[in-house]
C-alpha cells in the first residue's frame, strides 16, 4: 500500500471542501444571481412553524447541568388553527457572560404535527436562537434530514411564542 503524503491528502481535502461549498453555493445564497431556488431542489421542502404558549414546565433550571422543559402550541401562520404541539428538553451548558461568548443548551426538540412528527436537536443561545439539525421524522416526514432555526421568547405563565423555518430533505416513499 502506497503511503500518503500530508500534503496531497491536504490537497484532497480542499477539493473535496470547494466542491462541496460549490454544490451548496446556489441553494445557501439566496436571491443571489444565479441561486438556484429552494424549491426547485427535488426533494426540498421549506416549511416554517409558528409556536405560541411556549413555556416551561415544572421548575427551571438556573445553573450549569439542570434541565429545563418546554410544551407550546404549533401553527402553520401567526394567530393560525393549531396544527400542532412543541416539546423539548434542554440542558443548560453555561450562565450568560458579558465577557466571553457562550451557548446556553443543548436541546432535543419534538415537533408533533398531524401528518407526522420532526425530531431536531442542537445548541441554543441564551436568548433562545440556534440553528439545529433535523434527526428524523415519522409519517409524511419518515427519513427527514436537514436543518431548521429557532427563534423563541419563553416564559412561565404560556406567553411566549416562537417561529421555527425548516429547510427538509425528504426521500420520496418507494413502493
């Protein structure tokens, strides 16, 4: 077997790298000339949620390593029909600093909707954003992958609300 020089597997990697940035490009650069539009890609679906009664359940965390619970209300538009119900569980990595930059949690979340249920998980910063990966999913959303971002304000007493914009790749049932 042929030893393998650090500088060509180096080389390997940086074409391998340009072209995945390259068959990204037109997809993650939106409304750039040339962009190839979301929906035009087979098999993507955008999907956004809006959560609304978002709260915690039972008491919350306050410190590093406790967990804190969430439920809301999901819907397809602000003031929509519930379509839904939002679950996660997230452990609490780090208080706010205003020194040092820090992510707040990682959480595991659930979206469970009529047609099927989108599991998610990553971290979430201290003012309740993140950009987290989709695991999976059941029913019309069986085999799901990609990623989806999360912008939620939370409270105790079922005030609060959320948008959650989903980018799926979702393989076509097979008979």
């Amino acid at each position: 077997m042929e030893k393998l020089s650090r500088r060509t597997a180096l080389k390997g990697l940086g074409v391998l790298a340009g072209g995945i940035g390259a068959s990204s490009a037109g997809i993650a650069i939106a409304g750039e000339a040339g962009a190839v539009p979301l929906s035009a890609v087979e098999g993507t679906r955008a999907l956004t949620l809006h959560g609304s009664g978002l709260r915690t359940v039972g008491r919350s965390g306050r410190t590093s390593g406790d967990q804190v619970l969430l439920r809301g209300d999901l819907s397809f538009r602000v003031g929509g029909a519930i379509a839904g119900s939002f679950f996660s569980i997230a452990t609490l990595l780090d208080t706010p600093s205003r020194f040092r930059p820090s992510v707040g949690s990682l959480a595991v979340q659930t979206f469970s909707l009529q047609d099927g249920k989108i599991v998610g998980t990553g971290d979430v910063d201290h003012d309740g954003s993140g950009t987290l990966v989709v695991t999976g999913g059941t029913g019309a959303f069986h085999g799901a992958r990609g990623s989806y971002t999360a912008s939620q304000a939370v409270n105790s007493f079922g005030g609060g609300h959320a948008v959650y914009t989903f980018t799926l790749l979702i393989p076509e049932a097979r008979p």
